[in-house]
C-alpha cells in the first residue's frame, strides 16, 4: 500500500515538474518574443523619420502653392513647423514626444495627428474588418475542401480562380466593379453609389445603416475577391503537407470518418502557417487599403495617408505608418504567443 502511494506521489510530483518546465519555456518563449516587438517598434520609429524625408516635395511650398507668399513668410513657416532645425534636432524632438504618445500636429490640418488618425479609425475598421473577416473564413474553407479533394476539377477551379484574383492589382478590380456596377454597363444597370460612406441626405437609424451598407458592398467586394486568395493557397499547401502523415492513416484505421479525420486531425495540425497569415490580415485591418479606399473615397486611414504623402505632411505621415506598422507588429506578436498554445512543440 505504502509502496502504490509513494508511487503516485511520485507521478503527482513529475507531473508537476514537467508542467513547471513548460510553463518557464513559454515564459521565456514569451519575453523573447516580447523584445522582439519592442526592438521592431523602435525600428519603425526611426524608419518612418527617415523614409519621409526623402520624398521629394517642400511641404511649405505645397500648402502655399497659388497664395502670395515672400521669403519671410515661408521661413516663418519653416520656424513654426520646425523645417528649421538641423536633422538630429528634428529626430531627437520626434522621438521623445513619440515614446510619450504624442505624434505631432499635421502641418496641412493644423490638428493633432493623433486626433486625425482617431476620426478616421472607424470607417477604416469597419470596412476592413468586414472584408478580413469574410476573406479569412472563405479562404480557410476553400482551401481546405480544395487540399482534400486536391487534383479534382473543384480543386483545380478554385486554385485558378484565386491564383488569378490573387495577381490582379486591387486598384483596377475596384475600378472594373465601379464602371460594371455603380455607372452601368450593357444591360447592367447601375446598382451601388461610386464612392464615399453615405449619401449624406441625413438618414438615421436603420436607414443609415443600410445606406453605409450600400456604400460598402463594392469596396468590401474588391477586397474579399483580391484577399481570399492567399489564405486559400497557403491553407491548401499547408493541409497537403499534413495528408500523407502516418496518424491520419491511423485515425481511419480506428474506424473514424472522413470528414472526423479531416476536422479533428488534419486541419488543426495545418492551422500554424495560415494562423500567421489571417493575423497578418488583421494587422493590415488597421493600416486599411491605401488603394482601394482612394478609389472609392472612403473616408479612411488609407485615403488620409493618400492626402498627406501627396504634400508630404510629415507629421501625418510619419504617424500613420508608426499606427499600420505597430499594428503589424502587435498581431504578429498575438500570433507567436499563440503558436505554443496550437502545438506544445512551438517555444520549447
């Protein structure tokens, strides 16, 4: 008797050590990956510095181009946007009001940065959140029927179908949809408005929201058809890698069907490169579709980013990439902290 309890004492005790040693590996797996993120996000900071000043354009000339303007005047400009200041001046006063969550104010807006970035935040996740979620969830499910049934003519037409959305720049698409769908053409009438949020006729309540729903079909339409492609070709190489492994030969031979095999067996083992891929979606979530929505007007983080890189407002532009990059960074970090969660072997 006394001999069975040291036994399951002992047991008790390995078991709990071995659960001490893998929660410290994730710790550790963790914190590496933690100061990974912080390293990046100091490297984006002096990127976006740096990468900006060499677009060619004078942002004082920009703002003042058509209005009489003397040489006083435009150095006073300078002065008070601080153009005057040697370089490392510039990136040292950029860089400590960075760290302390102030991006500056926008020389074309006369607004903080922060606040303009903040309006405009909601129109962009609503319109890419939407299309991020959509292109996810169809790129994950045609890849997985097209990976189990591979070879076949619904494999083959879905894999063409997405290798030839995939190439096509989002810009033209958008534009393509428009003409088809917003002008009219042949016997199509023109269904769906040709750009903005909403008509501004000051509908509220459910009429609101169905008309920034009209206005939303297009462009979300364009970035679903470009977007799901490459979810659906990473998810069908991934799951095909996973096909000939020897435990899903064995799970059929204990008798489980098809369909078990493939929803409890092989799809969870082949999520790990397509769990990059949709949080890399979701990154881009904040940074929006720069393109797209230019071409439809929509009232976004892209369209803003447009309109400051076209005087260049340095402030602007220097924020908003910091705001996409650090979105970037942020669910590439969420994606390596879950990796050990999907498979124990990730961190060890």
């Amino acid at each position: 008797m006394a001999t069975a309890e040291t036994s399951a004492g002992a047991a008790r005790a390995a078991d709990g050590a071995a659960r001490a040693r893998a929660g410290g590996g994730y710790l550790r797996h963790a914190a590496g990956k933690l100061g990974g993120a912080l390293v990046s996000l100091l490297a984006v900071l002096v990127t976006s510095f740096f990468l900006f000043r060499i677009v060619p354009g004078d942002p004082v000339r920009t703002m003042t181009r058509g209005v009489p303007t003397s040489a006083e005047q435009l150095a006073t400009l300078r002065r008070q946007f601080g153009l005057d200041q040697p370089l490392w001046q510039q990136f040292a006063d950029y860089c400590a009001k960075a760290l302390g969550g102030d991006l500056g104010t926008s020389f074309q807006f006369r607004a903080p940065v922060a606040e303009l970035i903040a309006a405009k935040l909601p129109a962009t996740l609503l319109l890419t959140g939407i299309a991020a979620v959509l292109y996810s969830a169809l790129g994950l499910w045609l890849g997985t029927r097209s990976a189990w049934r591979h070879g076949g003519l619904g494999d083959k037409l879905n894999t063409g179908i997405a290798l030839t959305l995939w190439s096509v720049p989002s810009f033209w698409l958008g534009l393509l949809l428009i003409i088809v769908f917003s002008v009219g053409a042949g016997p199509v009438p023109g269904l769906f408005p040709t750009g903005g949020m909403e008509s501004g006729t000051g509908e509220t309540g459910l009429a609101h929201v169905l008309d920034v729903g009209h206005h939303l079909v297009l462009p979300v339409v364009t970035l679903v058809a470009v977007g799901y492609a490459q979810t659906l070709l990473v998810m069908r190489s991934s799951l095909l890698d996973e096909m000939g492994g020897d435990y899903l030969t064995t799970a059929r031979a204990k008798g489980l069907r098809d369909d078990d095999v493939r929803r409890r067996h092989a799809v969870p083992n082949a999520l790990l490169p397509t769990v990059t891929m949709v949080f890399i979606n979701l990154g881009h979530v904040a940074a929006g579709s720069i393109l797209v929505e230019t071409v439809f007007s929509w009232p976004g983080l892209g369209g803003l980013f447009y309109q400051a890189l076209s005087v260049p407002d340095l402030p602007l532009v220097q924020g908003l990439f910091v705001v996409f990059a650090g979105a970037m960074i942020l669910m590439n970090l969420i994606a390596d902290l879950l990796y050990p969660l999907l498979d124990p072997r990730v961190g060890r």
